[in-house]
C-alpha cells in the first residue's frame, strides 16, 4: 500500500524516528474498524514524481486540502 504525505509536513520527521505505521478506518454506521500495521519507507527523487502522477486529480486535490489547515 502506498500512502504520500508532503516532505514539508511533520510527519516525515515522526517517520524518520519511528518507521512503525498503522492506518485505521473506522466505518460508524457498521461500527466496523479496520487496521493496517506496517514499516515506512521514505522515497524521494524520480520514483516520487512517478507514482504522483499515478494519482487521481481528486486526491490529489484532498491533500492539497488537508495541507492547507
């Protein structure tokens, strides 16, 4: 799975201390959770720019978004 954050944000600092990740999603209707553990590996350079293109014009828009609060 891939997730992309923004080099600028703090979370690359919390990741370059801790490579442990886990990602959650909780769905209230279902009161159903689900959780993903893993190790983070930090790409920056052509493969970045590569599979940034590869995302969709909407999510790229929603963290454009999420950077902006």
């Amino acid at each position: 799975m891939a997730i992309y954050t923004d080099t600028r944000s703090q979370r690359i600092n919390e990741l370059n201390l801790n490579i442990n990740v886990e990602i959650c999603w909780l769905f209230l209707s279902t009161k159903c959770q689900f959780r993903l553990s893993g190790i983070s590996r930090i790409y920056i350079g052509k493969d970045r720019l590569y599979n940034l293109d590869k995302v969709s014009k909407k999510s790229k828009c929603n963290v454009e978004l999420a950077n902006s609060w």
